[in-house]
C-alpha cells in the first residue's frame, strides 16, 4: 500500500478547522483507500457508502439517521443523494457541533453546485490527483509516465494488465460513471470524443475544428470539453493576459489528466511504443506539467499558460503574490534558451524561469535561468 503522506496531512488539517470536508477525485483514484487511512485510528466513525442499498435504505430518512451521530460522519459517493445538503447546513450549524462530516465524491456539476449553495462558508474541498513521483519515488518516474497516476493501473503485475485495466476504465466511465455523475452524453460520443481530446493534447482549445468534426456547434463541444473536466479526467490550463501591446491566446490549453488514460487513448501499450509516438513529447509535457504544480503545492487559481500569436509562449506561468515563476518542459537532453524564453522573460517579467528537460543534471543558463533534471525536480526545484 502507497502511503500518501502528503494528501493525509492536508485532508486531517481540513477536518480540525472546518464542520465539512469534500475529498474529490476521479473515480478510483483512492478516495475511499485513503480515507479509511486517515480514520483508521478514530474511534467514533460512521460510514455510509452511498453505493450500498442498504445505506442508501438507511439514509431514506437522512435527518432521522444523521441527527444524534456523535464524531466522525462519512458519506462516501455523495453525488448519489444530492438532496442531503441543505440537510447538512443545519446539522453543522449547532453549536456545540456534535458531529463533522466527510463526504467523498467524484466531482461533478451536481455536486460542486449543491455543495456551494448550502454549504457556503462550511466546506473545505480537497482534490486528490493521482499518485505522483513523490509518493512512489523517483527510481519509478517512467513507469508512472507511462503507466499513470490510478493506484490499480500503477500497481497492475505488468504493462498488459495496467493497460487493460485502463481500458476498462475509460469503457466503465463512458457508459455508466458520466450517466451517475448526472453528465447526460451518449456513451459513443463520450468516448469519440475524448480519443479525438487525446490527440489535442497539451493544445490550445479549438472548439470550432472539433465541432465540425462532430457535426454540431462550438457551444456543444465545449459543452463535452466542461463536462469531461468537471469529472476531472480532462484539465484546462487557462490563459494569462499581459498588457504587452501584443496579440495574446485567450483560450485554455487542453490536457489529458492522467497519462496513463492518455496512452490507452492514443493506443499506446508500452515504453517502445510511446518513444515512437508523435504525441510522445506533448505526453512528457502534460506528465512533468502535473508533477510541478504539485510538486509546488499550487492551487489551480495560481497557475497558467502564456502566448502570442506570434509564437512566443510559456509552458506553465505560477502566480503567487509577487512572486512569478515561469516552466518549459522540453523531451531533450540538451535544453537550450530560445527566443521563445526570453519574449516571455521580458513580457512577464519573471524572477524565475526553469527549463524541465530529461537529462540527468541540473545546472544554471542563465542568471534567470536554471535546466532541471526531472529525475531531480523534487530535490533541485527552490
């Protein structure tokens, strides 16, 4: 079992200093795994899988079941009874506060829009990501590249199974988990849909060339493009805007969340296969993308992408306060400074600006400038 430290700390901060916690996620990312981690030492818990019919039986009457539980409350896969929420605001209202609850669920419009209703000002969200280089090592950074962050498909006995495995996934999640999310797409279209995202990867949004692909509107595709994201199997890295005088991009840049899910996708089986891929450095950039803002413990509202319609352009921008630091991420062994770099140096005026490369050392460019190795990024990265 892969012990995540990290999210761990976070999660039992939460519950000290707020009535309710949303631990959101994919599925079978391990909510629940790291959830009965967390709790394992705790005496007073209540667990109800809303998944079960005999939970779901007893929740029939949520107030009579709720209301005199003392401790801990969890209400795994929360997205299936929606109505409890306006319930809860009451319940986390009482002074002195018997119980605090935990509510796991995989993200989706229903839920974020319940929660934010009724429980403005109670609720602490916590998005768990995959597992990431910190949590299973350095010595396994390809396998997690090529493999992904779901604990089964990282663990799986070898490629084939992991790969099957993911398989699995996409075909479950596309024919039952979006319907449950309350995400009302057609499962062939879902899953079309999503293939063709794979081969956008790690570009600027294009709704309009995706929508006569599909023959319907730019409003429908970026309709699939939201629903994908909020079930978070897709990331959206959103533009900044610079007053430079120069034509900006002002739409997001599209990802893959999981690189493993992106290789099933692209039918990708094993390292020889995405080595040869023409999709092979978008993949690294989305993978190391993913592991830096971690690896940074940014928030989504710190972070983004920069560039021109001229051809100058920034991987990813972290904002935080004064501080901003800029990340180019470049499958080489001989990163070099471009022009490209320095447009954005200037026109962003970054303190900071690293160049993530897959080489094996680390060392300066310029006095602004440091190449990383990304077998190094926890140790290197300031």
């Amino acid at each position: 079992m892969i012990r995540r430290t990290l999210h761990k700390r976070s999660i039992e901060e939460r519950l000290r200093r707020s009535p309710v916690v949303g631990l959101l996620g994919a599925r079978q990312v391990g909510k629940t795994t790291l959830a009965r981690e967390i709790l394992g030492g705790r005496k007073k818990v209540h667990w109800f899988d809303l998944e079960l019919p005999a939970d779901r039986a007893l929740l029939a009457d949520a107030q009579l079941a709720l209301q005199d539980l003392r401790g801990l409350v969890v209400l795994d896969e929360i997205q299936h009874r929606p109505e409890i929420f306006p319930l809860l605001r009451s319940l986390v209202d009482r002074r002195p506060l018997p119980a605090r609850f935990l509510l796991l669920g995989s993200a989706s419009p229903s839920l974020l829009r319940q929660s934010s209703e009724s429980l403005a000002g109670r609720i602490s969200y916590y998005t768990l990501p995959g597992l990431a280089v910190e949590e299973v090592g350095v010595s396994e950074l390809d396998r997690l590249w090529l493999r992904g962050g779901f604990p089964r498909s990282f663990l799986a006995n070898s490629h084939l199974a992991s790969n099957q495995w993911r398989r699995d996934f996409i075909r479950t999640f596309v024919e039952r988990d979006l319907a449950q999310l309350g995400i009302e797409i057609r499962s062939s279209v879902a899953h079309r849909f999503w293939a063709m995202l794979a081969h956008y990867h790690a570009q600027t949004w294009n709704g309009s060339e995706l929508a006569r692909a599909f023959g319907v509107t730019h409003k429908t595709t970026r309709r699939y493009l939201d629903a994908l994201t909020a079930a978070l199997v897709i990331t959206q890295l959103r533009p900044w805007f610079a007053n430079i005088g120069k034509r900006q991009v002002k739409a997001p840049k599209v990802y893959i969340t999981d690189s493993g899910l992106l290789h099933s996708l692209l039918d990708i089986n094993d390292r020889r296969g995405l080595e040869r891929h023409p999709k092979v450095g978008a993949s690294w950039e989305g993978f190391l993308l993913k592991e830096t803002i971690q690896a940074l413990r940014a928030e989504d509202e710190e972070c983004y992408f920069w560039a021109t319609h001229t051809g100058a352009e920034l991987d990813l921008l972290w904002v935080r306060g004064r501080k901003r630091w800029g990340f180019e991420f470049k499958r080489t062994v001989t990163p070099r400074l471009t022009r490209s770099m320095h447009a954005a140096m200037e026109s962003l005026d970054l303190q900071r600006l690293f160049v993530v490369h897959a080489g094996s050392e680390t060392f300066p460019m310029h006095k602004k400038v440091t190449a990383i190795a990304a077998s190094r990024l926890l140790d290197d990265l300031p």
